[in-house]
C-alpha cells in the first residue's frame, strides 16, 4: 500500500505544481474558452489544464516502472507502452482541439486512434464478467476494447461543464476503482499486492486531486479536452485490465469479490457521465442534430437552471457519484451483509433525490401558495369608526 501513496502523492504534488504554469502558457498562447450560451461562466478561462494532470500520470508511470514493489505490473512492458502512448496521443489531440476547436468528427478520429493504439499493446476487453461470459474472437475483443474506450472518453467530455464536477467525479471514481483493484490484487496473491490497475487509479487519483484546487469553482482553469481524455483512457484501461484479472478466480478460488463486480464498478463508477452521455445522444438525435453537437441540456445545467449555485449543483453531483461508487464497492466487504449495504444505499438516495429535487419542490410549494392566496400580504382590519356605522 506504501508504494501506491508513493504515487498518488507524487501525482498530487507535480498536477498541483504545473497547472499554474500551465495556467499561464495557456493565456499567453490565447488557449482561453469563448464564452458560449450554454457556459455557465461569464469571463473567459484558460483551458490546457489536462496538460498538467498528463505530465503528473507521466511523472508517476515512470517512478513506478522502477518500483520493485510494482515490477509484476511491468514484466510484459507492451500494457505499460501502451498507455504511455494513448497518454502521448490525448495530449496532443487534446491541444490541438483547445486550441483549434477541432470538428467532432475529427476529435472521434483522434479517440479511435488512441484506443487502437491501446488495443495494439495487448490490453484487450476478455471477457464480459456477466455469469463468466468470455470474448473469444480477437477481432471482437479489438473492437470492444476501442469501443469502450472511445465511449468512457466521450462520458467524461460531457459532464466535464461545471468548475471541478469531471474531476471530483475522477476523484471518486478512482478512489473506489482502486480500493477494489486493491482488494482483488490481495485476494488473486497473498504474496504479490501490485496490479496495474490499481497502479493507474492511484496515479489518476493524485493527478485529478492535484488540479482540483485550481479547477473547483470559481475555477482558475479549466482541464479541456485534454483532462477528460486521459480520465477516460484510464478509467477504461483499468476497466478492461480487471477483467484479465478476474481471470485468476479459479485458480485461487476469489472468494472475497463477488463475480460480477468487475462489469459493475466500472460502470458504477462512470454511471453518473455515462447516463447524462446516453441522454444527450437522445435528446440530440430527437431532434435532429448530431449526437456529438453541443447544447445546454445536461444533467449539471438542469441544476444550475433549477436554482442552484455551480458550487451547489457540484456538490450534489459528487453526492451521486459517492452513492454508486462506494455503494458499490462496498459489496467486496464482508463486514456487512448484502442486504444491509442495500438499504443504506437506498437511504441515502433518497436523501440525494430529494436534495437533488429541493429547488423544484419549493418552487412547487411556492406557486400552490400563491394560487391559494397565501403568499400575499395580510393587511390589519381598520377599526370601525361611528362614521362608518350604518345609520
């Protein structure tokens, strides 16, 4: 475990450390957002922070690969290379498009590209953990991976509209992705703890608390495209990379995860983007548009709309993505039985639904009042003077 605070630490402190400089190269270069009708900010802000957060992931793959606590992880190099790579690329394709405001189809060009080139190093989608469902076809294994990847990018990019939500939600994310990697790496092998996808959660989880301060409203700079690609690449490679790992259950009896975990943490974890990604391509198509067009219609807008501050609405958001993260993770414990953990996950839903809803229900109570004519002033009865008697 020593060795993973190792790395969030280091990631923390070198994302913390470049995002100011990168900060100011930003507004030299003039890498700074318009502003737009569906921003929530009224002056322009820098954008490149992702910048930071890639060097910081970097930084750390690298001091990791000479960890001989880590060098399990690295025995076949080509996963190691492979993000290497993907991060190399997102960092280019990020600039460019915060500099460029690349054409959607060109940035989709861009997220395939970088997950073939996962996909080429041999992290490959294996099997679907749904009653031990395995993916035989290399082709089909390809595809899926790239596919996966390309998707969890696209999630991240669309909740990523509020100072701080895409990275406090990394943050949570990686933070229970990790503690199950962890713990599955310590079921697998009591004499080797290491696990490449606890390795990369725990550099993503440094790297996003890293740039968080500078990012969590009001925000000094935004991670642009560059943040939200490298959040997905390492969401979904580490989520791929578990399935592998899974593999291990027979020969070492994984008593301690349940079998299914592996399909629904990653998607717990990324539930909050991936469900606001599912109901822009609705609402978009619906009407006729392309699913990748822009509008003012995500889940942190209808908040924001509804009456809470940014601040507010981000709070509630991270609210969410702690219910089905660690709700979900907690399932690997044993501490507590099944049923407990779901009714505790439902009691605090409730409580985020009605926080989530409290802007529209007051409003609700408010025009009700008004209909009965309770919110209106209630002026004190004048005396009746003798003038005023009859006769």
């Amino acid at each position: 475990m020593s060795s993973y605070l190792v790395l969030i630490a280091l990631s923390f402190v070198t994302a913390f450390a470049l995002t100011p400089l990168v900060r100011r190269i930003g507004l030299r270069i003039g890498a700074a957002s318009s502003i737009r009708d569906r921003d929530v900010h009224s002056v322009p802000i820098p954008k490149l922070g992702g910048v930071a957060m890639i060097i910081a992931i970097l930084v750390g793959l690298g001091v990791a690969s000479r960890m001989d606590f880590l060098q399990g992880s690295f025995a076949d190099p080509r996963p190691a290379v492979g993000v290497l790579v993907g991060a190399l690329l997102a960092l280019v394709l990020g600039i460019v498009d915060d500099l460029l405001d690349l054409r959607w189809y060109v940035q989709l060009i861009g997220q395939v590209s970088i997950g073939t080139v996962v996909a080429f190093s041999g992290i490959r989608l294996e099997a679907m953990p749904v009653g031990w469902i395995g993916v035989q076809s290399g082709p089909l294994q390809f595809a899926l991976t790239v596919f996966l990847i390309v998707l969890t990018m696209n999630a991240i990019n669309f909740v990523d509209g509020l100072d701080g939500l895409a990275a406090g939600v990394a943050v949570i994310g990686a933070t229970a992705f990790f503690i199950y990697c962890y713990t599955l790496a310590r079921t697998i092998n009591q004499y080797d703890h290491s696990n490449f996808a606890a390795m990369l959660m725990a550099l993503l989880l440094g790297a996003c608390l890293g740039f968080l301060p500078h990012n969590f409203n009001p925000a000094k700079i935004f991670m642009g495209e560059s943040g939200a690609l490298i959040i997905g690449l390492m969401m979904s490679v580490a989520a791929i990379m578990v399935t592998a790992d899974v593999g291990a259950q027979e020969g070492y009896r994984f008593r301690n995860v349940p079998a299914y975990m592996p399909i629904i943490l990653p998607v717990a974890v990324i539930l909050l983007p991936l469900l606001d990604f599912a109901l822009a391509v609705i609402r978009r198509t619906a009407h006729g548009r392309s699913p990748f067009s822009a509008d003012r219609g995500h889940l942190h807008h209808k908040l924001v709309d509804g009456g809470y501050t940014q601040r507010q609405a981000v709070l509630v958001l991270y609210l969410w993505s702690a219910i089905v993260a660690f709700g979900s993770v907690a399932f690997i414990f044993r501490m507590f039985d099944w049923q407990t953990i779901v009714a505790v996950d439902l009691l605090l839903a409730v409580g985020a639904a009605y926080l989530t809803m409290r802007p529209w229900l007051r409003r609700g109570v408010a025009q009700r009042r008004h209909a009965a004519g309770l919110d209106r002033p209630q002026h004190p009865t004048r005396p009746e003077t003798p003038d005023d008697a009859d006769g």
